[in-house]
C-alpha cells in the first residue's frame, strides 16, 4: 500500500525518509498534495505491506493518509488540544 506522512517540520520529514530506508521501506520526499494539509508543506510518499497500525509515530509526524482510488484515508492524525 501506498501513503503519505506530512510533518511539522522539513527536518521531521527528512528524519521520517532516512528512517524508512533503514526498515527497507521505498519512500521519497515530495512536496504536500493540494489535499492534505501540512505545516511545512513538505511530506514523504511511503509503500509497505507491513500493517502501519503497529507503527510508532514520532511527535513529528502530522498525519498519514493512504492513497486509495477513491481518495485519501487518514490512519494517523493529531488532534490538537485547545487547551
């Protein structure tokens, strides 16, 4: 499957990359779809068969979506407190 994680940061992104090419996952960084929202408008196309829900996501990592034929499906986003 393929998705998409956008970030806060540039650098949260790049970190995101370099950690996908440790665990043998094709990523590459790429500018954020109209679509989806990001902070730093920078985000990392992703393709594993291994199940993301498992997965643990930094404090970097603003959301990740999979690109599906019909659109995005969000499986992580944060939800930030108005407190």
């Amino acid at each position: 499957m393929i998705y998409i994680a956008t970030f806060y940061s540039h650098f949260g992104a790049v970190r995101f990359k370099k950690e996908c090419k440790k665990e043998n996952i094709t990523a590459e960084a790429m500018p954020v779809p109209r679509d989806l929202s990001s902070s730093c408008g920078t985000c990392v196309k992703f393709e594993t068969d291994k199940d993301i829900a498992s997965f643990t996501w930094s404090q970097e990592v603003e959301q990740v979506v999979e690109i599906t034929e019909s659109g995005y499906v969000t499986h992580y986003h944060v939800e930030l407190s108005n407190s």
